[in-house]
C-alpha cells in the first residue's frame, strides 16, 4: 500500500483551522474548503475578520462582478492599507517590543528588528519618499535581496500608497532596466553589494548601469552593506542611512482602495517583455495571511523562513503573511550550503518554526548527507515546497529522514499572479507522497481537457473557476495579453498553465508547467514524472527532462541527468540504469531517445531548474532571459553533452 502520513493529534487539536472548525462546526477541514468554494462571499467577507484585518473605512460589498470576472472588484467602498496592517496595526495592539524578523549575514553579522523599530524606520523612509515627490500609485523599484532596509522600502512605498517593485538582485542590468523600464519608476532602491559564498558580489555598478538604460530613474537609494569602493553619482545616488536621518516623525498610511495596487511583481518569460503582475492592497494580505494561518498554522511567537529573494513572490509572501498574523520570519544572506550545515544550523540557533524551500533545496540539502542530525530541529513543526514538483523520494526524505513523521510538509502552488496559492494542504489533512492534497481555500479549482470538460484519473489543465482577490489586476499597462494569457483558453475561466492530475482518492499533484509537457506520439506526459522516476535511480543527483521536436514522433525525451559524484565512475551504467527504469515505472513509449550527463543544471538562486533554457539550447531557440540563473556556466555544460 502506498505511504500516508497522518497528523498527531496533538498537532491537529492545538491547530488555528481546528479551532476556526469547532467554532464554526465543520467536522472535516474538507467540509471547510467545500464551503468556501461554494460561497466565496461568505468566505472573503469573514476572511478580514478572521485575520484581524483592521479597515479605515467597511466595505459595503463583498464582490461586485458587473464589469465580468476578468475585472472582479473586491470588497467595494472599503478602505485600508496593506503596509498598515502588516506593520502599524502591530503597534498599535500592544506588540510592538515583539520580533518583526531577524536577518542572518554570512559572514555572521546579525540583525533583529521588532515591529517598532521597523515602523520608525518605514517611518523616516516614507518621509523622504514624499519628500522626493513619491505619490500614489508612483512605483518605487528594489533591486537587492531580502535584507532590513530592502523590507523597509517595500512597506514604506505602500503605506504612502505608492507601489513596490521587488526585482531579483541576480538579475543583470539589461533584466533590471527593462523592469525600471515597464514600470516607469523614478525611484532605486538598491544596494552596494552582499556576500555569497564567501566572495563580495558588488550590485551597485549593475544598478547605475540599469538606471541608465532604463531612461526613467532619477534617485538612486544605496544600502550600506559591504562598506567597498563603488561608482557614485552625486545628483542621483544618496546613501540610505542618509536618506533616513533624521526624520523620525509619523506618517500616516494612506488610506486605499482595497483594489489599488500595492505591489508590482515581473515575472521572466522565454521571450518577450516580462510580465507585470499587480497585486492588490487587500490580495497582498490576505492571500498570504489566510495561508499562514490555516495552512502552515503560524501564531505569534512562531518564525518562518522560506529560502527565496525579494524578487521572488515569496519573498514579499513571507513578509506580509508573517507579519499580517504579528509573527515573525527570518532572511538569510548568501547561500544555504556554505558551510554544508549551514541551513540546520540557522533552523537551530533562531529557532525556526516553518521552514520552506524549492524541491531542488531539498535536493541539495539531502545531498549534503544527515547535517541535520548534528542540530536541535526541536521547535520546527512544519515543512513547506514550492516553484516545482517534488519528487516522492525527496519528499519522503524531507517526512521521515528529517520530519520523522511528526513535521508535515505543506506543498504548495499557486503563482506570482495570484500572489498565493492555488492547491495546498493544511496540518490537519492527511498526505500521499508529492501531494498537494486539493484546492486552497476560497479558491474554485478544477482539472479541465482540452475541452474544457473536468477530468479525473488523467492529466489537465489547472484551473480556477471563481475569482479571489489576489488574482492579478490585468497585467502591468497591458490588459489585452492579460485577458489572451488568462481568461481566453477557457472563457470566464482563469487557466494557470500547469498539467495536474486528480487521483480516484482525490488527491492533487502537479507535474510542472503545462509548456513542461512532452507529447509523444499523441501521449503526453509531465517532465516531472519522468524525472522522479530518474532521480530514484542510485548515483542520480537530480535531472531534467524535456521534450526534443520528430519528424515522427512529434516529440521525443530528452533527459539531462546530474550525477552525485563528478566525474561519474561508469556514466554509461547510469544511463543504462536511467533509461530502464523509466520503462520499467512509466513504459516503453516514454523511454528517453536520449539520456546527457552533465556536471549541472541550469536553475534559479532559489533552486528552481530552469527547463526553458534546455530546451532552447537544444532547440537552438532563443534563451530568453537567463539573468535569473544562479549558475550560467551550466549553459556551456548543456552544449558540451551536446557535442556543441
């Protein structure tokens, strides 16, 4: 019988959904998820409540869908601010000497703030942002990775009511200056540099380099971190602590439209103008909030680290779900595997509670043998995954080798463009290996054919059939390739883009994104399934497969594979290995045409494999953007296998 993992009870009973289910008489949290679903304004109208949401002004109505679904408003005639919620209202409950976040350097410089020194700090840099001329719906942009001051700038842009452009601190600066670009920011927040495994990576050239470009930036805000020598302009560039003296007077948060932008976050796409996600004041609190609280069961007190970048979703997820609840959370400079233990050892010293990461983390982490065990994981009660399928083997390592059976891992997905999640389970819910159990709360999903008809025991389409108010508010200054993207495939309708699968119990999984599958011959299946199969087999770190265009076929496999050891003793035993398990697990019309050892893969600083970037190698197709990778020499180590 395949593996299930069943909470304890006392890990049920000592829930936030637990006790929101008693009090509100569901038996099952099934039974939960079903009503929200059924009525989502009796869900969303509660939510605010539930989460100690604090308005400026009630909403009169829930959901007014009179311009169609692709234009949902929410919460009509209500006024709040997101950064207020998240960081005034903490104050003002009486938490204000609680920890807001800690942030870990690397070379073991360390910070706290609690909530109240953030708020005098959000503080004087919300002065000098309306002191600069920054009004609302103005978009200040921050080009540096999670650290205090980059959180600062985010939370004080919004409280103002302008917008928070987070981007990628690995992106180089053409990426940066087309980001600057699109969202027509004047104002840089940025910094002069940061370690990474030990060496200095100095951002502030990339940064004068991408205003540049970008023909739109006129101040540049610099963080003090690393104290070297970089490029300054005395008309453009002001140093952070600078810009802060000084002025520690009150701001008051602007009062909002719950559907006014708060937060603006680009994501990369093979070809093409990144897309403009523009998430809103109440969908950047409560999306995450709501998952914190009855998904990953965070309460005061408790401390979440998810290993990811401002420039990421999660990293503002993390801020603001956290800090919603008055919880707090924990960034880490530089990477997890300097030294090998070094991700068990933060967990113990800060006394982690929620840790989460990126499958290919896990995999790293796993591969870097039982560190764990040198470590007190006493106060970690929970796991989570996203930005890709995990594998079963990685998964059960993660629930019984580190978990031992007590921490579930809560696997996730959703998107950048609803600001959360789409399917994930909650403590309470039983669990299958790779899961993500079924669909979030509040959130109508659905697995759908080519037709649009609902499927059950066979591949689809995810999808979700009612709006939510994190979804995206059109695409930045581009409302017909938002409707194109997501509306039009299925009208009325939102197609995400990823192939899932419902099983006869009803357990959800994912295998990747719908452009991940392979169609062989007229069968088509997941990239990610193919690759579980692989990475169980002995000597295999990790691999990626990807569909290569036949003349016959129409798509054969091909799998790049990377080995534990470098080089591999018998590369062609592990090949052989490769190709016969996957015919034996999956079948011989999806056995790899071919099989490249390769000493890496291309992946994201968050450990996410980009698979888009095999392909065009392979293709010869356009790589699209590749300033997102965290290692670019893996390029060439494709073309080598290649014979290019």
């Amino acid at each position: 019988m395949e593996y299930r993992w069943y909470p304890p009870k006392d890990l049920v009973y000592s829930s936030n959904v637990y006790s929101f289910m008693e009090l509100r008489g569901f038996k099952e949290y099934r039974d939960l998820v079903d009503a929200s679903v059924r009525d989502v304004r009796w869900f969303w109208g509660l939510l605010p409540e539930i989460l100690g949401v604090e308005w400026f002004r009630e909403p009169r109505e829930v959901l007014d869908l009179s311009r169609g679904v692709e234009w949902a408003s929410w919460y009509v005639g209500g006024r709040l601010n997101a950064a207020y919620n998240a960081l005034d209202l903490q104050v003002k409950k009486g938490f204000g000497a609680s920890e807001a976040f800690t942030w870990v350097g690397e070379d073991g410089v360390v910070r706290r703030y609690t909530y109240s020194d953030l708020l005098r700090e959000v503080n004087s840099l919300a002065s000098f942002f309306l002191g600069s001329g920054v009004g609302v719906g103005d978009v200040v942009a921050i080009y540096a990775p999670m650290m205090p001051e980059s959180i600062v700038a985010m939370l004080a842009a919004i409280k103002i009511g302008g917008i928070a452009a987070p981007i990628f601190s690995g992106f180089a600066p053409e990426a940066v200056a087309e980001r600057l670009r699109l969202s027509g920011s004047r104002i840089l927040v940025t910094v002069d540099g940061y370690y990474r495994r030990g060496k200095a990576i100095v951002l502030k050239d990339n940064a004068d380099k991408a205003s540049d470009l970008s023909g739109s930036v006129e101040r540049v805000v610099v963080i003090k971190r690393l104290g070297v020598e970089i490029p300054w302009n005395d008309r453009r560039d002001i140093w952070y602590h600078e810009a802060i003296k000084g002025s520690w007077r009150s701001v008051e948060a602007r009062e909002m439209d719950p559907n006014d932008p708060a937060l603006l976050l680009f994501t990369s796409g093979t070809t093409g103008k990144p897309k403009g996600a523009v998430i809103s004041h109440a969908g950047s609190i409560l999306q995450p909030a709501k998952e914190h609280y009855f998904n990953l069961d965070i309460k005061r007190g408790d401390k979440l680290w998810w290993i990811t970048d401002l420039g990421w979703m999660m990293g503002p997820w993390q801020v603001f779900g956290t800090q919603t609840l008055g919880a707090s959370h924990i960034m880490v400079e530089g990477a997890i595997d300097h030294p090998p233990d070094r991700a068990w050892s933060i967990v113990e010293r800060f006394g982690v509670t929620h840790m989460g990461f990126a499958a290919t983390v896990a995999r790293i982490l796993r591969s870097l043998g039982k560190t764990y065990e040198n470590h007190d994981l006493s106060r970690l009660r929970v796991f989570g995954n996203t930005g890709e399928p995990i594998d079963p083997q990685t998964w059960m390592w993660v629930m019984r080798d580190v978990g031992e059976e007590k921490r579930p891992i809560i696997n996730l997905s959703g998107g950048t463009e609803i600001f959360g999640c789409i399917l994930m389970p909650s403590v309470v819910t039983p669990l299958k290996p790779s899961t993500l159990w079924g669909p979030a709360l509040g959130v109508d999903a659905d697995v759908l054919d080519d037709n649009g008809n609902p499927v059950r025991g066979a591949t689809g389409y995810l999808v979700v059939k009612k709006p939510i108010p994190s979804m995206t508010r059109g695409l930045w200054r581009d409302p017909e390739r938002y409707l194109e993207t997501y509306w039009r495939r299925f009208p009325g309708i939102w197609y995400h883009g990823d192939w899932a699968y419902i099983d006869l119990e009803g357990f959800w999984y994912l295998f990747g994104r719908a452009d991940d599958v392979i169609k062989v011959a007229g069968k088509r299946i997941g990239s990610a399934e193919i690759e579980g199969v692989i990475n169980k087999v002995e000597g295999v770190a990790e691999s990626a497969c990807i569909g290569i265009p036949h003349e016959v076929k129409g798509e054969v496999i091909g799998c790049f594979v990377k080995p534990k050891e470098w080089p591999p003793r018998d590369p062609e035993t592990l090949v052989k290995k490769a190709r016969e398990r996957v015919v034996e697990a999956i079948g011989k019309p999806f056995e790899p045409e071919e099989i490249y050892i390769v000493k890496d893969l291309p992946r994201t600083r968050s450990g996410k494999i980009m698979r888009r970037v095999i392909r065009a190698i392979v293709t010869g197709g356009q790589l699209g953007d590749i300033s997102v990778l965290e290692n670019p020499d893996s390029i060439e180590e494709i073309k080598r296998a290649l014979g290019g």
